[in-house]
C-alpha cells in the first residue's frame, strides 16, 4: 500500500469507500483543536508503520465535509474510525490517544495481535 495520508471528502469518500478492499483508519479534524493538529502529525507515521498492509490511513476536515460529520454524528474532534474490510466501522475513539493505540486499533481490524491470535501464531 502506499505510506501517504489520503484527505477524504464529502465529494470523494463513497467513491474510495466502494473501491477499496483495505482496512481504513480515518481522523476527522478541525484546524482549531490543539489535540487534532498532534494527530495529524502521527498520521504519515502510521502511514509509514503500515505501508506493507492492506490498509489505507486518511483524514477528513470535519467543518468543510458536512455530509461526512453528519454520517459519521461527529460530536467532537478528534474523532478516529476503523473502518474494516468488509466496510463496517470496527472502532471509533473520540480524543487523543498514543501511536501505540492507534496501531492496536489497526492490527485488531486486520485481524492481528489478539489473544488468539499471539496463541496460534
């Protein structure tokens, strides 16, 4: 996969939603919310952590995407979702959390790093 961050919007997220077949982990942000511009910056990191995986990291401008905010009842800022493959949302966390966290999140939507998992590997 590639290890760059895709800005999801109003006007392109069923498009990609429909086309892809990756695990997507996506932050909803607002320019004005100090926790939000922190994660941001873990963004291309994960992009990179999981640039071998079939999953896609994005972003979406909460304020200028309504369609998007009100489908996904945005409420507060940051807000994170995993979408999973078969394109239901797997997790959504509202605040900041540690790159640790996030990458957890990720690892769990592509079926790895549970219980059962570390069990049978």
């Amino acid at each position: 996969m590639s290890n760059e961050v895709l800005e999801l919007s109003d006007a392109n997220y069923t498009e990609f939603i429909e086309s892809t077949n990756s695990v997507v982990f996506i932050d909803f942000y607002s320019d004005s919310c100090p926790p939000c511009q922190t994660l941001l910056r873990y963004l291309p990191n994960l992009a990179d952590y999981f640039q071998e995986e079939d999953v896609v990291i994005a972003k979406v401008h909460a304020s200028i995407n309504p369609k998007l905010s009100k489908k996904f009842m945005i409420q507060s800022v940051p807000l994170t979702v995993v979408i999973g493959k078969d394109k239901m949302v797997q997790y959504a966390e509202v605040g900041l959390m540690s790159m640790d966290s996030y990458i957890k999140m990720i690892e769990k939507a592509l079926g790895k790093g549970g219980f059962f998992s570390r069990l049978f590997s």
